[in-house]
C-alpha cells in the first residue's frame, strides 16, 4: 500500500501519514483513522509506541472498519508480516521515484524490528533493502 493510498483510506494527509511514519506525535482521532484504514484495533499505535506490536481487528476486511470497541476479538500481527510489508512499501516506493516516502518505510520496518526482537530475523532484508536505496541514489 503506497501511502497516498493510505492517506486517502484513511481520510488523512499524506503528510500526516510521513509524520506518523517519522514517530512524530498524533491526535487520537487521526491514530484511529490511522488503525482503521490498516484494520488495526484501537489503540494499536499507542502499543507500538510503547514497544508492543499492533493488534489486527477479526472478522470481515473492508473499506475503513470503525474503530474496535474494548470489547471486540482481537488478534497479534505478526510482526515479521508487518516489517515485511513496510519493506515492500518501502521497495515500491523507490520504484515509483518516491524517495522520501521509501525512506520513510524503511525507517519505520527498521524500528519496528528492533521493537519486536524480529531485527535478526529480517536483517538481511533490511540490508537488501538498505543497499538498493544506495544504488539508486
């Protein structure tokens, strides 16, 4: 998912969305559209700031669940699956000449990694990932 797209599932700014990726702070309302748009349950954000990993609503995906309630099922992300997909988004990105954007994927997979005890797992991913973004620059 690129960020424009995000951004616009979200109902947010791309700028908003680079923040956010940067680790800069975010209204609560924005981190639910946020967690909404990425079918994460609430306060999902708030775990990967405090070194947890975000919580993946249950049920049906769709366009822009509400927020979970406290009560809803809620499932671990792997979170392996999800530097994954920033790496992907980060290598998308720098295919379509988004440098920033790509950077800013591959700062956040790198953070989540070291959070989440998968840095060792995805080292050589991040690596890969890492050396092309010197090659293309």
């Amino acid at each position: 998912m690129t960020v424009q797209r995000l951004a616009a599932e979200a109902g947010l700014s791309d700028e908003t969305i680079r923040r956010a990726a940067n680790g800069n702070p975010m209204r609560a309302g924005n981190k639910r559209k946020l967690e909404s748009a990425l079918q994460w349950a609430a306060r999902s954000i708030d775990d990967i700031d405090a070194g947890g990993e975000p919580t993946e609503l249950t049920g049906q995906p769709g366009p822009m669940p509400e927020p979970a309630p406290e009560s809803a099922p809620r499932q671990r992300v792997d979170p392996a699956k999800a530097v994954r997909a920033l790496l992907e988004l980060a290598a998308d990105q720098r295919t379509a000449g988004n440098s920033d954007a790509a950077e800013e994927a591959l700062e956040m997979a790198t953070r989540l990694a070291r959070r989440t005890d998968v840095l060792v797992t995805l080292a050589g991913e991040i690596a890969e990932a890492e050396k092309a973004g010197r090659q293309s620059s």
